[in-house]
C-alpha cells in the first residue's frame, strides 16, 4: 500500500479524533517533513485535511475524484479483482486501454478507470455517452481457465455484482435485462461490455467493461435516449459518491469472479435469476440477419439464454440485440 493510501486510511478510521503527524511519521515510517509533503499532496488534489497543533490531521472531505490509492484501501488484501489499479483522466475506451496492458501480459485483475472517455462504447458498436467525472468508466483484466464458450458466465457474474453493489450503495430498486443491463425503474442505468481474446479450446483473457451513469443529468443524454436511460442521481434525487460506489463494485466483482472460478456459477446463476427482468417475458431478438422470437425461460449452465420459441423449440442465445415483443 502506498504512502498516500495508508494516509487516508488512516485519517478515516481516525475520523474527528485527527492523527498527529508523530503517528503517521512512525506508522508510515517517514519523516514528519515527509508526511506534511504527501498531506500536501493531497490537498492538491482535492482532499480537504486540517492541521492543529492539538488534534494533529483530520480528514474533513473528499473530492468527487478517483484516486487508485483510495479504491486500493478500501478492499480486501487478498483480492483478485483490483490488485492493480489505474486511474486516467481521459482515454479512448477503457477497453482499449486495458487491452495493451493484457498484450503487455499483466496480470489478471487489474482495473482501469477513466474519468472520461472519448470513444466509449457499448455492445454492438452502439456509443457510450461518458461525461467527465459523473459515471463510472472502466474495465478489468480477467484471465479465467475456462474454454471460450463459458465467457457468457463472466458477464452474468458481472451484470449480479454491478447489481448487488448499486442497490447496496444506494437502496434503489434494481433490475437486471440479459445480457448485460441494469435497470432501475425500467430504465438502463449501467452496462456491460464483455470482449475476449481466446484460442480453440482456452480463454487468453476477458475484457470486462462496465459503465455506470451515477451522476449525470437529464440534459446529458441525447433527446432520443432520456426515456431508456437514466442514472442513479435523477433516480435517487441527489448525488452519489462514486469512489463508494466503485469499491463496492470491485468487492461484489471478485467475490463473484472466485465463485466463478470455483466452479459455483449454478449459485451465481440463481442469484442472477432472482433478480432477472427479462425472464419470463416474450421477446425479439436480432442475431445478424436472423430474427428469434420466443419467452425466456431461464440461464443456461453457460450462461446462456433459453429461449422458448413460437415453435417450440428450447434456443440457446448467447448474444443479440433483446427487445420485449409488442
């Protein structure tokens, strides 16, 4: 852990008890000097800390800002999921970015958050609007020992995990549409974008990008968009702090992940099932040039959708674009 995560941990553990500058020079073991050079540090960028000869530092707010050495503090030491973390103020995609890195073979578990980005996208090439500083845009290196066709489970976990965590952070009502929606109020409030490189029977590494909008406005979705989507803001009626809500979410993905991994994604897939909007309903599905139509019955052992179809027939969908029959 850095200097300036152990700083803040401690500042917040400490709360408005402060933590003199002896204690944080033995705990780090640095200088005094140095100590005051990193608290500097960190009101630059953003982070509100009084010094008092008496109480020593006190943490009195955050900015509304990622910071890879905040996120890191906040989870488990023997995590898989954000092990490596990186903060851009801008790139592409997410996706993008984390690619080089898994061509660079870093390891699994590394995150990339970008406080904007400029070719966002999500699944069938459609645009991802990414305002600077009011969603959460990024993507996670996963290098899975599963052969090609169970990838499907990876955005199933993923799609739980973005679930759990939003209603955990903010109380709201979430909903999940296959493959990869989250709803809230019938409207899409995040997504996710699963991408593999992978040989004939082995997975070289899953690219999981997730996007969610937490505090944009009305006005920062295209016209044709605001009646689909939403974000947890509008929906909630304030703000919501997104470095919380970003530890949450990579807490509830590496749990999920590891029940993945440890051969448990029946358990996964029923949690999934639970909370699943697009069960049960008739839906029309576009794969390519081909049209499906037909009620969803369940999640496959993959990950898959099953669907019935007006003929009767049980079809396995793994992709599409899924739209509620009128």
């Amino acid at each position: 852990m850095s200097s300036d995560a152990q700083i803040l941990q401690t500042l917040r553990t400490a709360g408005s008890n402060g933590v003199s500058g002896a204690e944080l020079s033995q705990k780090l073991g640095i200088s005094r000097a140095a100590v005051w050079a990193r608290i500097e540090d960190l009101r630059k960028l953003g982070y509100e800390i009084e010094a008092s000869p008496h109480a020593g530092y006190r943490l009195l707010s955050a900015p509304d800002t990622l910071h890879a050495d905040d996120l890191s503090w906040r989870l488990s030491k023997g995590r898989k999921i954000g092990r490596d973390i990186r903060v851009f103020e801008q790139t592409s995609s997410t996706n993008d970015a984390i690619e080089k890195l898994a061509r660079d073979g870093v390891k699994e578990g590394a995150v990339v958050f970008a406080e904007a980005q400029t070719r966002g996208r999500g699944r069938l090439g459609r645009k991802w609007i990414s305002p600077a500083r009011k969603g959460l845009w990024f993507s996670v290196l996963l290098r899975p020992e599963l052969p090609p066709h169970a990838a499907t489970q990876l955005t199933v976990a993923s799609a739980i995990a973005v679930r759990n965590a939003i209603e955990e952070q903010t109380g709201l009502k979430t909903e999940i549409k296959w493959p990869n929606d989250i709803l809230v109020s019938g409207k899409k409030v995040a997504g996710i974008l699963t991408e593999l490189s992978a040989e004939l029977d082995r997975i070289k590494y899953v690219l999981v990008g997730i996007g969610v909008d937490v505090n944009l406005s009305a006005t920062d979705f295209p016209a044709e968009l605001r009646t689909q989507a939403s974000s947890l803001k509008i929906e909630l009626g304030k703000p919501v702090a997104r470095t919380e809500l970003a530890a949450a979410i990579l807490r509830e993905l590496d749990r999920e992940y590891c029940r993945v991994l440890a051969g448990d994604f029946a358990a996964v897939a029923s949690d999934w099932e639970q909370h699943c909007a697009t069960l049960g309903q008739r839906l029309v599905i576009h794969l390519g040039d081909r049209r499906v139509c037909g009620r969803a019955e369940s999640l496959g052992e993959d990950g898959a959708l099953l669907l019935r179809t007006e003929h009767g027939h049980l079809e396995r969908i793994v992709g599409g674009d899924v739209m509620l029959e009128k």
